[in-house]
C-alpha cells in the first residue's frame, strides 16, 4: 500500500528530517509510528500526502509513485488518504454537518450525495445525534471524531493520524484508538503517529520507532521502545 | 458536477465578499473612483474633438476682391482655386450681394447708408470664402494665392480669426488630458494594490478553510477561483456604480456645454449611449482584466498550495 524506498528528506538548509528511509506498508495493516519529538514522524506524513517532496528516494502509494507528483494531481492523492492532526482542524462557525460537508462541497460533491454520505461516517464515529452542534459546545474526543469523519467521506484507503490523541485525557484517548482500530477492521490501512507508549503497547500491532530521522526499530506485535 | 462547483466557487467569493464588508466598500470605492477618472479622460478627449470640430467648420478664408474686378475674373479664380487638392468648397458672392449684405449689416448706421447712395458704383468687390478639407491647409492655399497672378486682384485675405481659438482648446484640453491622465494611473496604480491587498486579507480571514480544502483534495481552482471571482466581482460591482454617476454628471455637464457651443448639435450623452459597449465593455474588461493579475499575484504569493 506504502512503500518508503531509501527515503531522505533535508529542510533547507541543513536540517535532516529523514534519512534512507526504506518501509513497506501492507493493505490494511495498522502501523503505529513512534520516536522522540522532532525525529521525523511528520515529516514523514508530510511527504506522503505530497505536502512536502523528498530530498532523495521514492515513495509509492497504492502503486503509484507519487515522488515527483505533478501539483495537479495532488488532489486525486489527498481524496485517498484520508488526514487527521492531533489540533482537529474544524472550521468553528460551522456545525458538525456542515463542517463535514464542507470536506465534500469543496471536491464538487453534489448535494444529495453528501445527504447521503454524512450519517454514514457519523455512525461509524457514533456522532448521528450531534450533527447540529458546533464544535465549541463538543468534547476534545468528539471533536477528533468528527475531524476523523470528516477524513472518512472519501473513503480512503488510508487514514494517517498524526498524534490524534495528543490533546486528549486517558478515556477519549482510548475512544479515539479503538475507533481507529474499527476503521481499521473495515479494511482501511492505518497509520497512526503517537507519543503516547501506553496507547501503543495497548494495540498490539506492528511498531515502528523512528530515531533522528533514522528507522530504528520495526516490530510486528511491537511495543513503545525508547 | 461543473455546475454545482461554479455555484459553490461563486457562492463561496460572495460569503469572502461579504466578510469583509468595509475593505469590499473601500475596494469598489478606489475601483469606481478609477472608472470615472477614465472617463472623464474621454469627456475631455471628446469635448475637445467636439469643440474643435465646431469651430473648425467655421474657420474659412475670405478674399475681398477689389471693387473694379468683374465676375468672369473673379469665377476664374474660383476656378483656379478649385483645382487645388486642399480646397473642400468655395461660395461666391457676388458684389450686389456683397453689397446687400454691407447695407443689412449697417441698417442703423444712417450716415454709411446715405454715402452709399452717394456712390455712382458698387463699392464693394465680390468676395470667394474658401473653405479647406483641412485647416491646416489653409496657410499653403493663401501660400498659393500670395504668389499667383491673381493676388493683385484681392484687396484683402481674412483668415486667423480662429486659429487663436483652436490652439487654445488644444493647449487647455492637452492640460486637461495630462490631469486626467496622471488622475487615472494613480488610481490604476491604488486599485490595484487595494485589490491585492483586500484579496491577501481574504486569504488570511479564511486561512483555516484553505488548509482544510487542500487537507481534503479540492482542486486547485476550487480553492483559488472564489478570491479571483471576489476580484472580478470587485470590478463588475464599480463598473455598475461608475456608470449610475457618470450618466448624472454628463447630464449636469451637457447645459453648460450647449451654451458654450451655442449649439445643441452635440451630445455626451448621445456619445456616451452610441459608444456605450465601446467605453464600458472595455473599460469594465480592462479592469477584471488588472484584477486578475493583481488578486492573483496575491494568491501566488499568499496561498501556497
Ligand atoms: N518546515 C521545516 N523547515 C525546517 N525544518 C523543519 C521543518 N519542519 C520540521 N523541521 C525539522 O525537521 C525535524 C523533524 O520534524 P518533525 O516535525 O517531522 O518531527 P516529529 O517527529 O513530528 O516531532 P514531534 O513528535 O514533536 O511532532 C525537526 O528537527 C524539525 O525541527
Ligand atoms: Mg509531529
């Protein structure tokens, strides 16, 4: 599904963020990434939604090598990852409906499909009867579940969260994990970046621990290293 | 699909528009102000055409023959002239007509009549007014006359009397046009930085839209189109107003200008109407055109994609 090939990235001028990165991601796999702040997790996210290009190396989603991605096509490549970020990024004049509705207004979406697609990814995030309210009047963990919603109208065939649960206490951190892992057992690849080693060791899936931008460990049924 | 998005593009530029209301004022306002600044660059290029085009079409030469000269000499210098490439047309009149209009144009002057009717002969000579195709031929026509064999036969050659006049609406209608010039491109020059910067305020108001329409795959134009379109609805809306108090300003303007012209002949708002598309379309063209290059500029420079 992700194939990370002798991956680099340096920021102008000299920053490496990530060096020979080589990872392959499987179809609908859960994939926790872990490391010490400012070792390259987002960085790492950046370059596969083709927000920032790599320095040296590929990057292949989905078959398609999106290394020298044309500007054009970065659209059709967001519209298949689906993105959350651990400050939700909800427009707050806008109501839970129509702040998910925006995701699809904007990519020319027509008006009964949205009517259509909006209960679905409410009910997947067991959000049906908050639909009206805006996101000031809803808890940190219910507004995560609408930003993740929100990143599930295109049913994409990946959901990267980076640090979702980053401004969330014990129990919406938990919510938040086991929603992710549902959207995972519906088939959808996740890729989920955390601090939190609790968290991690609780999924039990594959771990990979980045250390200045470098892999330095990828287990299978993996837990929190460092 | 297209169509839907256009609305949703469209429907998006008139909520940014809205948003910032009095930088949305503050824009059309420069914008109108520009549009009537240009027009009235071409109130003034036409006033003066105008005027000089009056007064042009009264500048003839007037050749006072002497009074011995008979009509047959006087028809072959009519004849002469003719044959010149600059003359447009030559009225005769004859030296009892001339003489009649002498006496008409002293009727009060009871002493003039009086030593007329002494006059055993006609002491007026008949008179050719000559009118050029163009009144910059008229110095190489007297030039002609002055050195043919027909000069001993004119008593006098009346012409300049208007020349005067005419340089004067050219040197004040010059300076009027270099005020209206400057006037327009510093409002040119204001609009458009006005727009940049209202189109750049836009784009930060809705920076937390633009980050999500790009998090979520709207494409490029979907996310530019609705501050281009804000831009062209920033020239369409001051173009409306530009025309709404240009009209009134002409109307105030065309009573004055029939007195000075003493002529109903020529109207601005006749201009205005026949040439409306001309003026309007391409001045309402010209300005979406700055728009456009002016909010995208901005967008470039303020909404990476
Ligand atoms: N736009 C940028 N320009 C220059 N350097 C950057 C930029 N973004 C990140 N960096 C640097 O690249 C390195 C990796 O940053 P990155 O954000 O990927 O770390 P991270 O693992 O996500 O950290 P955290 O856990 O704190 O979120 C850091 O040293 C950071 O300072
Ligand atoms: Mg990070």
């Amino acid at each position: 599904m992700i194939i990370f090939k002798n991956l680099s990235k340096i920021y102008p001028p000299d920053v490496a963020a990530l060096k020979n990165i080589n990872l392959h991601i499987r179809p609908k796999e859960f994939v926790s990434i872990v490391g010490r702040s400012g070792t390259g997790k987002t960085t790492l996210v950046r370059i596969l939604i083709a927000e920032e290009s790599p320095t040296k190396g590929e990057i292949i989603v989905g078959g398609w090598d999106i290394t020298n991605i044309r500007q054009s096509e970065i659209p059709v490549l967001r519209r298949q990852i689906g993105v959350v970020f651990q400050d939700f990024k909800l427009l707050s004049k806008k109501t839970v409906f129509e702040n998910i509705a925006f995701a699809l207004e904007v990519c020319g979406t027509d008006r009964e499909k949205i009517k259509e697609i909006i209960p679905q990814v409410l009910k997947i995030v067991g959000l049906e009867n908050k639909q009206d309210r805006y996101p000031r009047q809803l808890s940190g963990g219910e507004q995560q579940r609408v930003a993740i919603a929100r990143a599930l109208v295109h049913r994409p065939k990946i959901l990267v969260a980076d640090e979702p649960t980053g401004n969330l206490d014990a129990f919406n951190t938990r919510e938040i994990v086991d929603l992710l892992l549902k959207i995972n057992e519906f088939g959808t690849t996740v890729l989920l970046v955390s601090h939190n080693s609790e968290v991690v060791n609780s999924i039990n899936k594959r771990v990979i621990t980045l250390d200045n931008g470098q892999v330095s460990s990828d287990q299978k049924v993996g837990k929190y290293l460092l | 699909m297209i169509l839907t998005s256009f609305v949703r593009i469209f429907l998006f530029a008139s909520q940014s528009f809205w948003r910032n209301i009095w930088l949305s004022i503050v824009t059309i306002t420069i914008i109108v102000l520009t549009f009537v600044s240009i027009n009235f660059l071409i109130v003034i290029n036409v006033i003066s055409g105008a005027a000089t085009q009056i007064i042009e079409n009264k500048v003839d030469i007037s050749l006072y023959f002497k009074p011995d000269i008979t009509e047959p000499q006087v028809l072959e210098v009519e004849s002469y002239l003719s044959s010149l490439t600059q003359v447009k047309e030559i009225a005769y009149v004859s030296q009892k007509d001339a003489l009649e209009k002498f006496r008409k144009k002293h009727l009060q002057d009871q002493m003039i009549i009086d030593s007329l009717e002494e006059l055993s002969a006609n002491p007026i000579g008949a008179t050719l007014q000559v009118k050029a195709k163009n009144i910059s031929d008229y110095p190489a026509i007297i030039g002609v006359l002055d050195n043919s064999k027909y000069n001993q036969l004119i008593l006098d050659k009346n012409f300049d009397d208007h020349k005067v006049y005419i340089e004067k609406i050219k040197s004040l209608s010059d300076n009027l046009k270099k005020i209206g010039f400057s006037l327009s491109a510093v409002f040119i020059l204001i609009a458009s930085l006005i727009v940049f910067n209202t189109i750049r305020v836009a784009i930060y108001t809705h920076r937390q839209e633009i980050a999500v329409m790009k998090l979520v795959g709207a494409t490029n134009w979907f996310v530019q189109g609705p501050f281009l379109l804000e831009a062209i609805f920033y020239g369409v809306i001051a173009c409306v107003l530009a025309i709404i108090i240009v009209y009134p300003l002409i109307g105030f303007v065309q009573p004055h200008l029939n007195n000075f012209f003493l002529t109903e002949e020529f109207s601005l708002i006749n201009y205005f109407n026949d040439n409306f598309w001309l003026t309007f379309g391409l001045e309402l063209l010209a300005v979406i055109l700055l728009n456009i290059i002016s909010s995208s500029i901005a967008i470039r420079r303020y909404l990476k994609v």
